[in-house]
C-alpha cells in the first residue's frame, strides 16, 4: 500500500539528527517554500502552523478597520469567518452557485459597498471557483478590494492555464491531517506582492524584524540588553522544521499522490452517473478538480437521510455532512451580526455529503465503490428514482 507519509523520512530524520538547534533547522521552511512558489509561480511565500493561521495573517495584512466587510461563500468551514472577525472585519455571505457549489460572482457583485475591502474566495472540496469572472467583478470597482484564495482544499488543481493559488493578492494553502499535502498541522501563504509578504511575515514571525542588520552583521549583538528585536505586534504562527520536511518530502512527489485522489473521484463518479437521483459538483471547461473530498449532492433530502442509514449499514466508510453554514453557528449568532439569506447554499447543504478520497489502497477503494454502487442502487430501488 502506498503511504504518502513515508516519502517524508529522510527529511524528518534529517532534522532529528540536528536535534532542533535553531541555527541547522531552517533549511526546510525555505526549501518548502522555494518548491511551492515554484510551482504555483508565485514569488513569494510565509510558512504558517496551520490554514487558519494563514488567512488570519493575510487579512491581518490589510489592517482592517472597524466596519470594514469581507466578502465569503457561504458553504465553507467555520475557520473563513473566525479569521474576519479576529482581524477585526466583518463577514458578509455571497450565496453559491447551483452546480460548482462554488462562490458566485454575481451574489459577490450584489453585495460589494464602500465598505467591501476583500474577498475570500474558497476552492470548495478541490474545485476552483471562477478566478475569472471574480476579477472582472474586481475590477470594475474603483476601491482597491483584494481578492484572497483559500485553497485549503486545493492543491494543484488549474483554471484556464493556471494554478490556484496564482490569481489572487494572497493566497492560501493548508497541511492539515486531512489534506493532500499533510504534516498533521500546517499551512502556506502565497503571494506577489512584496509589501503583503513583508507584513506577513512579520505578522506570522512575532513581529521580528526582517531585516535587521544589526544582527546579521554581527550575531553577538543579541547579547545586548538593548537589542531591539521586535517591529510590529505579531503571533507566534510559525511551521516547525519538522513540520516542513515532512510537506517537503511529499510535494516532491505530489504528483503521484495526487495521482491516487483523482483516480477516486474518477471512479466515484462513474458510479453516481448511473443514478439520476444524485450527482456532484459541475467542473467547468478549463478546469480541474483536485478531489480534496467528493461531494454527493441529493436531489431530495429523504434521499440523504436513507443514504446515511443504508451506507453505514453496508459498511462504508466514515464521511461528513456537508458543514453548517458558518452564519447558522452558535458562534455566529452570538455575535449578533446581521442575519444572511443564502437560498442555494441553504438548500444545496442539506443535501449534500463530503466522501473520502484518500484511499492509497486499491483494494479499499474496490470495496467502498461497490458499497456506494451497492447503496444507491438500494434508494432507487425503494423511491423507483428513476
């Protein structure tokens, strides 16, 4: 069985051996960050402790002040609104569109004001949104609104020619467990900008100075009293060396591990497109899904419901609902924010299911296609969904 993990070795044993001096462990933070620019063809990129942590410093970049809005999908996990709100904005829900499940640009056109200062868009379950017509809504205001991509889910997936994570002011990625790329916990932001980087780094860094000639001229200068360490107000948001070797040994072979998710969504999708009842997220032309995830969207709920029983029962493996709409959240209603009304997302998320796609054994995903054939198969049976 092919493990994703152990290509990692090497490089974790490598920075064991240097028993986590600071001086010999940042060698990999900047080969990570090097491999992914890259790749994405950004120029430059801030290792973070997690996704979260990584949109967090980005919008902490804008300096937003009290009532500025940042714009957001409303299918997405909670974390896109707790970052808002602890860098001080507030989120403002854009509905989806029918079949990407995706942001929509026209619900993101309807809903910028003067107080709009930037947009989230999110590659839900692996699927870039429409980077195209979410400039061009951009662009046709005269305020500067920053578009910042979460691609969170989204690794190495492309629209029209280019790679998620190249269209935005900042972008972001993250390492979690779950992830393609994955050290446990983790994340990446990218960007073009120099000044964005600059912020971010110090943000992400503890507010350390980044070019503080003093210390690169002569280190003994750390030995003063008076030694002037830290620029701005900052977290402690760091990637540890491990962290990073362990992301580095993968995305040198990202490809093949890629390779293994769209080999599932491929076969998930073949069985559904045997049943009218059910489908998943439309890919639009000149672009790709990476398969984070594959959602299963139900035509009716009480078809969800008796998926949910039968799949258990025939032994298919452990999924997730479709995540509460962030604004229907305790947290959220706390807040006491304003009360959205999102119909697509509203109707879309009660019906949709989230369906594993890291199976590295063939011999496992076998037996989970046949379930879910097996499944389905039971619910057109029962509701003649024909």
């Amino acid at each position: 069985m092919f493990n994703p993990a152990k290509l990692s070795s090497k490089y974790i044993n490598k920075v064991l051996s240097n028993g986590f001096r600071t001086s010999s462990n940042k060698s990999f933070n900047i080969a990570l960050i090097n491999e992914f620019c890259k790749k994405i063809n950004v120029k430059y990129g801030v290792t973070l402790s997690s996704g979260t942590s990584a949109l967090h410093v980005a919008l902490l970049a804008l300096n937003l002040k009290k009532n500025d809005e940042v714009i957001m999908p409303s299918i997405t996990m909670s974390a896109v609104a707790y970052a808002i709100i602890l860098a001080g904005g507030k989120p403002i829900f854009a509905d989806v569109e029918k079949d990407t499940l995706n942001i929509d640009p026209k619900s993101v056109e309807s809903k910028i004001n003067k107080k709009t200062k930037a947009i989230i868009s999110v590659a839900l379950f692996g699927l870039p949104p429409n980077y195209t017509e979410l400039k061009k809504v951009i662009s046709k205001n005269k305020n500067k609104i920053f578009l910042i991509e979460d691609n969170a889910e989204c690794v190495f997936a492309m629209h029209n020619g280019k790679y998620a994570g190249s269209f935005g002011d900042m972008s972001t990625f993250s390492f979690q467990s779950s992830k393609t790329l994955t050290c446990g916990e983790g994340g990446i932001l990218l960007t073009n900008n120099k000044k964005l980087y600059l912020t971010c780094k110090m943000k992400s860094n503890l507010g350390y100075y980044i070019n503080n000639h003093n210390y690169k001229k002569n280190r003994l200068n750390l030995q003063r009293t008076n030694f002037r360490r830290h620029e701005i107000l900052g977290f402690n948001y760091r990637l540890s060396e491990l962290g990073a070797a362990a992301v580095y040994g993968q995305i040198k072979k990202s490809t093949k591990i890629i390779r293994y998710r769209l080999q599932v969504g491929k076969n998930f999708k073949k069985i559904i497109n045997n049943y009218a009842f059910v489908t998943t997220q439309k890919i639009p032309k000149r672009t790709n899904h990476s398969y984070w995830a594959f959602p299963l969207i139900f035509k009716k709920k009480n078809y969800y419901e008796l998926f949910t029983k039968l799949f258990n029962k025939n032994g298919g493996d452990f999924y997730y609902g479709c995540w509460m709409l962030p604004y229907k959240e305790k947290f959220y209603k706390d807040l006491k924010f304003y009360k959205p009304k999102c119909k697509n997302a509203e109707s879309i998320q009660e019906r949709t299911i989230q369906l594993k796609t890291n199976y590295y054994n063939h011999r496992e995903l076998k037996k989970q296609i046949k379930i879910l054939d097996k499944t389905l198969k039971q619910i057109e049976t029962k509701y003649n969904a024909r």
